[in-house]
C-alpha cells in the first residue's frame, strides 16, 4: 500500500544543496490526494492569517474543491468574504470607468481637431483665394495635420504605456500567485 509521504503527494525531488526544489504534479492516489489537499488548504489559510495581520491588509480566499464535490471552503480576515469580494468588484469596475474616460477623451479631442479642420476646409473658397492665400492655407492645414499626427501619437504611446503597466502588474500578481 503506497504511503501518503512527498512521493504519495505527487512531490519529486531534485538533487540540490540547501532547500531541495520539489516538482510539483497531479496527485494520481484519491485519498493522498485528499490528504494533500486538507493540508495544504490549512496552510494557506494560516499564510493568508499571518499576511492579514503582519502587513494589515483585508485577505479573502476562495477554494472550490473539484473532486466530484464542489465543496466551498473559504477564509476571510474581516468578516465575509462578500465584503472583500464586493471591495475588489468595485474598484476592477472603477478602474475600466477611469480607462473608458480615458479613451473617450482621447477620441473626443481627435474629432475635435478633425472637426477645426473641416470648419477650416469649409470656410475657404479657393477660387477667390491668391497663390500666396492657398500657400499660407496649405501651411496651415500642414501644421494642423501635424498637430493631429502628435496627438494620435500621444494618446497612443500614453495607451501603450497604460498596458504596459498593467501587464506588469499582472504578471507580479501572477508571480506572487505562483509563489504562494
């Protein structure tokens, strides 16, 4: 009969020195598996306890368990999970109002600079105009289409620079979620 011991845990070790690496697979026995699971399931609610209190911060965790059951264990440092969960849904629903703004504002001052110069194009008449009129025009046409090219181009560098950010702060919170 096999034993629920780092083997039985679907744990293989790796020759080093100091804090052995352990690879981390399915475990194929039920039982150990359940084993593994209570275990681990109370560690990481300890973990999640310890966290609250050493850096005072509001923890949630949700564990649905997929072993036939769907049994809801969960852990909440105040007191439910709901308020925690309804915390988060806020501010993830306040973040896409702040990046919706973000953009209709930049789609706004791009139509109104399209608009200046459609009201621009509009307000001449080039059959009355001089050669040095239809120059100084096409100059100025020339310098608003520029002013139209940098804006694109800062609205779109600033977009860029927002995913990036947020990228980054995924792949951290996919880190410590691996971490943990």
């Amino acid at each position: 009969m096999e034993t629920c011991g780092n083997i039985g845990l679907g744990l293989k070790k790796k020759k080093e020195m100091g804090r052995r690496k352990l690879e981390i697979k399915r475990i194929q026995d039920k039982n150990c598996r359940q084993v593994a699971f209570c275990k681990r399931r109370k560690g990481l609610i300890k973990k999640a306890n310890q966290l609250s209190i050493l850096c005072n911060v509001d923890v949630g965790v949700v564990i649905i368990s997929n072993n036939g059951t769907g049994r809801l264990h969960e852990y909440s440092s105040t007191n439910s999970v709901t308020g925690i969960l309804q915390r988060y849904e806020s501010h993830v629903q306040a973040e896409k109002e702040i990046s919706g703004e973000h953009s209709m504002y930049s789609s706004m001052k791009i139509g109104e600079l399209l608009q200046t110069a459609e009201r621009q194009l509009e307000e001449t008449n080039a059959d009355g105009l001089t050669v040095t009129d239809l120059v100084h025009l096409q100059n100025e046409l020339q310098t608003s289409l520029t002013q139209i090219r940098s804006k694109k181009t800062q609205l779109m560098l600033e977009t860029v620079t927002d995913l990036l950010e947020k990228e980054k702060q995924l792949r951290e919170e996919k880190k410590l979620l691996k971490n943990n």
